[in-house]
C-alpha cells in the first residue's frame, strides 16, 4: 500500500469513528463499532479499487444490479478522495442502518459524488444490503445546471458594434445568487491546480469564464441574469442584465465597443510564454482576448515532458488568418536560466537539465545556455529570457556576449518596485536590471508573456506589441519586428514613442550637442497615474494625471551628451486581477496597469553606451557564476567545466573593457 493510501485508509477511519453516531437505545455500542468497520472497508475498497475487499462485505440480499454497478465503479473510476466527514445515521423499523451522505470525490470533477448506504445484520455480521448514488444533496443539486428545471435554450451574439463583425470572447453568466451558469460544452466546475485541464475556462477575482464563439447557447431556467463579457484590452468590457419569463426572446445580442486599434497602426500583440494548452484551446483563447500570437512552449520539468507531441516546427495548422499558434520551445536550468527559443524548425535538447526542479537529483550542470542559444540563432531563431532576470546565473554572460535578443520585462508581479521580489537573490527587479543591460550597450528589446500554467490566468492579460509595419501578419514577421527592437509591453494601457519622427526601436546618430525631439503618448481604458520618459534609466520628463484622463501625451526637447537610450513607460500602482498565484509567494501577488516601450538608441559621434557603475555590477554578476561552475556545478567531465568558467570569464571581460574605457579617460 502506498504512503498516500495508508494516510487515507487513517483518515478515513478517524471520521468515521467521530462522525457516524447512532441511537445509543437502538443498537449496543458492538453493533455501532461493527458498523463502522464495515464503513471503513467500504471507503477503503474504493479508494484501492479493491473488488474482493468489497464483496466480502456485500449482504446476500444485496441486488444483483447494486452489486454489479458498484464492483464496475470500484474497478474503472479513479477517486481522488472520499469523504464521510458530513455522513449521518438513522436506525431503521426493519432493524437495518442508512448511513449518508458518502462523498466520492472523482478525479476530474470539483464536486462529489453521493452515496447512502444501508447496512443489515446477518448470522451476527453486518453487511451492506443497499447502495442509492441517485440521489444529489440539496448543496450538490443547486450546483449542478441540469438539475433545473430550465426554460429556454438562450441563444447569445455577440458582435463589434462598429463594424457588426462576430466576436469571440471570454464570458461570465450568474443568477441573482451568484451562482454560475455555463455555456453548453462548458464545465460549472473547473479544475484550478497546476497543469490541471487547463484551456477553455479561466477562473478570475472569484468568477469562472467560458471562452466562446460569436454566437453560443445556454440553458436557463426562469429568472434574472447577468452576463459579463470580455474581449481582451482593446475592447470595453460589456455587462447586461437580462430575465427569462415567458415573453423573453430566445436571442439575446450584445456589441461591444473596441476603444483602440492597433491592428490598424501595424502593432499586433502576442503572449510568448504559455504552457499545457493544446493548439486549438490556444486559438480560441487568442480568439477570445483578442490577441494575434500565442507562443506555447515545450517544456521538461524534472522527469514531466508537455506539449512536445504537439511541435511541428512550423506555425499550427489550427493558426487562422489573424491568430497564430506556434509551438516552440522553453530552455531551462534552475540556476543558469529560463530562456525562450523560437520559432524553432527542430528542438533543442536538452529541454531542461542540471537539479531540481528542471532537472533531475544528481543532474549535470552542462551546457551552459549560450549553447542553447547558438543552435537557436542556427536555425534563424531568437533568444528570449523568460520571466527576467530570475533565474539569473549565466544573465550576464549570455547577454555581454550577444546570445539574448529580448527579454520578458513583464510577466510576474511589479516590475517597478526593484527589490519587492527579488531581494532574497540579492539583484534589483527586472526595470533596474534590464537598464544595467542598457546602459553597457546591450540592444534588447522588450517582450512579454504570462508564463500560463494553470486556469487562474488568463492568455495575453500580459503581452507583447510588436510593429509590422505593412507586413501581413505571420509568426516570421512577428519575429522579425521584435529582432528590429519595435515592440512595447503592456498589462492595458497603449503607448507610443518617437524621437525626431523615428519610432521605437530605432537607433539615431547623432553629434554631441543636438537637439532631439521626444514624444510620447499613452491612451488607457483605465486612467494611468504617470506617464514618464526615461533617459539611460532616469526619468527626465513625468506627466502626472490627478484629472484620471485617458490619453496623456509629454514632448520635450533634450540635447544629446553621451551615447545612450531613450523609453517611455506609464504606470498605476493598483493591482489588476490577473496574475496571481499565492504559491508563488510575492511575485503572485498579480500585476498593475503599466506599460513600456523599447528602447530608441542614441549613438553620439559613433562612440559606444557605457556605463562604468552598471558594467561593474555586471561583472559581479559574472563572478557569480563562475564562482557557481567552480564550486557547485556538477559537471560530468572537466573539460566542461573548464569550458564554462572560460565562457564567464570571456563575459566578465567585456563588461571590464568598459571599466578600463573609463580608466583611460581619467574616470
């Protein structure tokens, strides 16, 4: 028996020992001791689909059909547990006992199962003699839609209301009393655990939504509804009261009322880290947030495998005109790093390697990610940090030496507060460190992705903007736009950026003394606190927004001294509802309103972006992970761990030429 089973079979026999009480006058406190072992030996042969441990408690007056449904559940129904923490007693007139209600809890489902069982006394034993699961608690039946007496099948469209064009979206219908009633093909109860049937449903601030074609049905009993209906940042949410009576109509329409457009000014939006949706769960959640690329990633987490059946290399066949689904690719190692790799021809392996919980006990350390990344860029690929910059050991190195070609800014907690997350890892969050990076020379744009795991998030409530220009909308072009730096990151509000009429992403010569013009805007369904322009990491122009406007704009002047960068960022401390995971700790605490730009690139009199602070930061970085390789990686030859300290160590020289560049000044 496994160590699960025994605590089961433990638990079981400690409910049921304090729960199940009967008539002290009606049974001898034996009977009530033998009733529960019987109990117990039920529970315990469902829990271990033990079909003789249960016949040797049936009563001969048991019925043939009880007996025969009740051995076929014990042998192909999985339980994940069963319960008869509520069960109660009743002596019968016939001698015989009922106990109820015995919850069976099967694996899949969020509620239970129901059972009564009566118990008869035969040659001094006591056996059970009937087995009722046709009866539902009152609880369970109010839970359960097609327990109602419904009335119509209430046909819903929803649509642009510019354009009258259908619309997918992500929906939530409630009754007066709160309680959920989904769409057909829709679970009430969906499952909330990691990696558990995620796709189809999200779970946010306390509600479940059905994702759902334009037009799609629900069957409703009399009474008053709501609808609540989403369609991803571009669009105004829609809330509808509505009552079923006899004169309702059977069609109900609702058009929603898009505020922005993007599509139009060539920025088509993306989510470059999700997990475990399959291709056509993840076209219709892209349909339903309105978001044009979905990037689900391979991935190893120690011994698990996920979504490498589904690589193909090449975009998904379920990809439509507007929505792209590619499978590619998550390279990880729990100290080197997370990177993202793609759009992949073939994979790169290993997936993941080294410890837990990537790895394996005992795992080796090699290769390092640069590897990874060259055999990426061989096949035309980029290289993606995820999550950034945590894990953060080889960071600096692969950045120094030109293995990365973005990084996710946004994907977990707040960016903007430095150390709220990531002061227990001793490095600043991920705007001050993505500055570091900047500061010394690095050309790396910004990306976003959640990082999808489980049903409480929602695909593209943090995501990518990238510029296409004229270009049609495919996942190469996508690519190419974010290797040209033309991207912004969002959780919501829109944001633009030019310096003298060049877009985000280009990288301006100019000669020391002249004068840029910078301008900047944001538009938000949701009023922003602050708009701001930042210059080498420090915030040179700020718009502040007590009125709560929805469209902030700032245009300055600025004269040119040095070879540096120019973003735009905007920002709302107030946490949205998305994002959040307690197992994560702080940095599930969910996302605010924020959004920021790429770089625009300065180069002044063609001198390089130094920075003497920043590369020594960097370099102690580089230390870090040499100190790693020579003390605690795990290597199965040295060769490879010569050829890894070597790999910093070239790193750790880049950022030093930048000291002795200073040094040389007189700095």
């Amino acid at each position: 028996m496994s160590l699960l089973k025994i605590i089961q079979a433990c638990l079981f026999s400690f409910v049921i020992c304090t729960c199940i009480s009967l008539p002290s006058d009606a049974h001898p406190s034996k009977d009530l001791e033998d009733i529960r072992l019987v109990i117990q030996t039920f529970s315990k042969s469902i829990s271990e689909n033990d079909i003789k441990l249960a016949e040797s408690i049936f009563s001969d007056s048991l019925s043939r059909q009880d007996r025969r449904s009740f051995l076929t559940s014990i042998k192909y129904s999985k339980f994940d547990r069963i319960s008869q923490s509520k069960a109660t007693s009743r002596a019968n007139e016939d001698g015989s006992v009922t106990v109820a209600p015995i919850a069976h809890y099967v694996r899949g489902d969020t509620l239970p199962l129901t059972s009564s069982i009566k118990l008869k006394k035969e040659r001094g034993t006591w056996r059970i003699a009937g087995i009722d699961s046709s009866q539902l608690s009152e609880k369970t039946k109010k839970t359960y839609p097609t327990e109602h007496q419904t009335y119509k099948k209430i046909r819903f469209n929803i649509k642009d209301k510019e354009t009258g064009k259908p619309v997918y979206s992500r929906v939530h219908i409630r009754d007066l009393q709160g309680v959920y009633w989904p769409p057909h093909g829709h679970k009430k109860n969906i499952r909330l655990g990691w990696r558990n049937d995620v796709g189809g449903d999200v779970h946010i601030a306390n509600k479940t939504y059905a994702y759902v074609q334009p037009e799609f049905f629900v069957m409703l009993p009399k009474g008053k509804y709501t609808i609540e209906v989403f369609h991803g940042m571009e669009y105004l949410p829609e809330t509808l009261t509505f009552e079923i009576d006899e004169k309702n109509k059977e069609n109900i329409s609702i058009a929603l009322r898009r505020w922005v457009h993007m599509n139009t000014e060539g920025w088509y939006s993306g989510d470059t880290h999700v997990h475990f949706l399959s291709d056509q769960s993840a076209l219709l959640e892209s349909q339903g947030e309105d978001l044009n690329v979905i990037n689900i990633l391979a991935t190893k987490w120690g011994t698990l495998v996920t979504n490498v059946d589904d690589f193909t290399g090449e975009p998904s066949r379920s990809s439509s005109r507007r929505h792209v689904i590619y499978v590619n690719e998550e390279s990880r190692h729990n100290f080197l790093g997370h990177t993202i790799l793609h759009p992949l021809k073939e994979l790169i392996y290993p997936l993941s390697w080294g410890g837990p919980s990537e790895g394996v006990p005992g795992g080796f350390d090699y290769p390092p990610m640069a590897h990874q990344a060259d055999k990426a860029h061989a096949q035309g690929a980029i290289v993606t940090v995820a999550h950034f910059p945590y894990p953060y050991g080889e960071i600096a190195v692969d950045v120094g030496l030109g293995k990365v070609d973005s990084i996710d800014l946004f994907t977990w907690g707040n960016p903007f507060i430095d150390k709220e997350i990531f002061s227990r890892v001793g490095i600043p969050g991920p705007l001050q460190t993505w500055y570091k990076f900047l500061n010394t020379g690095a050309i790396l744009p910004a990306t976003a992705g959640t990082d999808k795991m489980l049903n409480v998030q929602v695909a593209g409530s943090v995501r990518s903007y990238v510029q296409l220009g004229d270009a049609e909308l495919t996942y190469e072009n996508w690519i190419a736009g974010i290797k040209r730096g033309e991207t912004f990151v969002t959780t919501g509000p829109m944001i633009w950026l030019s310096a003298d009429g060049q877009s985000i992403g280009s990288r301006l010569k100019r000669k020391k003394g002249d004068e840029i013009l910078l301008k900047t805007r944001v538009k938000s369904a949701t009023p922003v606190q602050k708009l701001e322009l930042v210059h080498g990491g420090h915030v040179i122009a700020k718009k502040e927004n007590p009125d709560n406007l929805l469209d902030l704009t700032i245009e300055i002047k600025t004269r040119v001294t040095n070879s540096s960068w120019f973003a735009a960022r905007a920002y709302s401390p107030e946490i949205l509802d998305y994002q959040k995971w307690d197992f994560l700790g702080p940095a599930g605490r969910g996302v605010p309103l924020m959004a920021h730009t790429s770089p625009i690139y300065i180069e002044m009199d063609n001198k390089p972006t130094t920075s003497e602070e920043d590369a020594f930061y960097l370099i102690k970085l580089c230390d870090r992970a040499i100190a790693w390789a020579e003390s605690t990686g795990h290597f199965q030859k040295s060769e490879q761990k010569q050829e890894m300290i070597e790999l910093f160590r070239k790193a750790k020289a880049h950022y030093g030429l930048q000291v002795k560049y200073h040094i040389s000044r007189g700095r």
